[in-house]
C-alpha cells in the first residue's frame, strides 16, 4: 500500500513509518515543519502540511490507499491548541482523506478520551474522534495508554526531574501516586497500526496498553532504579500544592517538564485490560521495567560531561 502518516517524522510516526516501510509499503511523511526523518528510502516521501488550516492535505493524501494520523500535542503552545491541533486538525484530516478516496483512515486516540471539559486534552482527543466517525472516511480509531521509548515526551521528563533532585533529599510524589497506567512501547504500537492497516478499516474504537498495571509512583520507581545511583526516599505532595510552582514555571519555560493539565490527569487511571493486545493483535507487548533501560542516557551523559 501507499501509506501517509501524520506526525510521521516525531516520536510515534517514526516507530510506524519505519516498520511500514520494512513491510515493503510506500511510505508519506507528513509534517508542519521540515524535520529530518531517520526512514529514507526510494518509496519513502516528504509532504509539508498544516493540519489546523488544511492547507497541503489533499495533496500529501493524494493516491494513498491509507492514512495513518498521528499528529497530535500533550502541550499547548500558541497558536497549537488543544483544540486547533487535536480536534480540528483531526477533522481537516479525516475531511481530506474522505475527498481523495483514502481507504482507511486509522486515529491514534488515547485511553480515556471523552467529553468532560474538565481533562481539555482528553476532551480533544474525543472531539477528534467524533470528527472522524462524521467525515464518512472508512476508519480504524485505535486508544493507547502512554506511550515509552526513546525521544517520548512522559518518561523522559519524568526521568528529568528525578535527576534534578540532589542526593538524599526527598523525591517528591505528586498527588497519592495511585493513578494507574498501563506503558506501551512505541514499536509495539506501530506494530498493532501496521496489524490494524492489514485488516481494513474496522470503524471500532480498540484499546492498547502495555502487559502491566503500574501506578504513578511504581513508574517513578522504575525510572529512579535507571537514573540515579542512590537510593531515595519518597515523600508525598498535594496536587494542589504544586499547581501554583507549576503554573509559575510554565510561563517561564516553552517547553515545561510538566503542566497544571498534566497534573490533573493523575486523578484518573490510563488502563485498559492487560492482555488487550494479546487479544486484539495476537501478540505480548514488551514491559516498561524491561524497557527503561533508555532512560539511561541522561545519566550516562552527565557523568561524561568535563
């Protein structure tokens, strides 16, 4: 198949254009921007597109046989709102893809979208749903928790801020840390997309995660056990409580480690069944405990530093 991905040059889009491409489809990175792509080949294409105004869609679609979105933020930024990005861009996509004929349009979506203004990224991602079911493009909505492995934007600014916190102090806990989630490794969703892409378009919604249930602070602790070298102790702090610091360090920084959004998420758990893509997609997906060993690099790289 011809096949574009938006998002295809960012962190999941590389995982899905890359194994794609090795299965032998053409593959059509589609990006805002002009990020270098680590998937080259002779049937692997460039197209540049704005998702929240529509421009370049149609032709970046054009003569695909299916349309993988990805594209989507955790942090708003400017211009790049909830909204504009996760619901409209999702509907200009769906909306260009049903006009040139796309035979499937498969929308990665998260575990726990829904309608309640309360949660406005997981409200957005829901919209986006809704807009592919009416856009009429014959689609695939697939959920998965949070996602892991090199270049993500959850596990490694949490590994950030482990590391941040000096030797014997406390490493803070935000909230209970009973929030379960489920990790699932990048490759291992773009192994279910490409499953999903092989089958047609199913109009269900499906919902991935990793083989395990790990609470809030058991991830920190398996993200502490790659990132520093000393036993810590943990203390934990009200969400309330760090919501004003959170606040204040946000409008300071482009790109915060963390959001007061973010923050509110930990009230709700990101599961799904543990053995969701065992029976969706016939396979185990890896653990996050035996894949955290990336998380590493950071550490690695410190030490080396004159």
């Amino acid at each position: 198949m011809r096949i574009a991905v938006t998002g295809g040059t960012g962190f999941v889009g590389t995982s899905v254009a890359g194994l794609l491409h090795r299965d032998g489809h053409g593959v059509v990175l589609v990006s805002r921007g002009r990020r270098r792509s680590r998937v080259a080949g002779a049937d692997v294409g460039v197209a540049t597109a704005d998702l929240t105004t529509g421009v370049g869609l149609a032709e970046a679609f054009a003569g695909c046989d299916a349309v993988v979105h990805l594209a989507a933020i955790i942090v708003e930024r400017g211009r790049q709102t909830f909204d504009s990005v996760n619901r409209l861009g999702t509907a200009n996509a769906a909306t260009a893809a049903a006009e040139a004929g796309v035979g499937h349009f498969l929308h990665l979506s998260a575990i726990g979208a829904g309608p309640d203004p309360a949660y406005p990224y997981l409200a957005s991602k829901w919209a986006g749903e809704q807009a592919v079911r009416i856009s009429g493009v014959p689609h695939t909505v697939i959920r998965s928790s949070v996602i892991f492995g090199p270049g993500d934007g959850f596990f490694t600014k949490l590994a950030t801020l482990v590391r941040r916190v000096p030797p014997f102090c406390p490493l803070p806990i935000a909230g209970d840390g009973r929030a379960l989630f489920q990790p699932i490794a990048a490759d291992d969703v773009a192994r279910c997309i490409a499953l999903a892409l092989e089958r047609g378009p199913s109009r269900d919604i499906v919902s991935i995660g990793g083989p395990d249930h790990l609470s809030y602070e058991q991830i920190i602790d398996v993200i502490a056990s790659q990132v520093v070298s000393l036993p810590r102790f943990k203390v934990h702090v009200p969400v309330m409580a760090l919501k004003p610091m959170i606040t204040m360090t946000g409008a300071l920084t482009a790109d915060p480690l963390v959001t007061p959004g973010q923050l509110d998420l930990l009230k709700l758990n990101n599961i799904t069944r543990p053995d969701a893509v065992l029976d969706a997609f016939g396979f185990v997906p890896a653990g996050f405990a035996a894949g955290a060993a990336y998380l590493r690099k950071g550490r690695r790289a410190r030490k080396a530093a004159p």
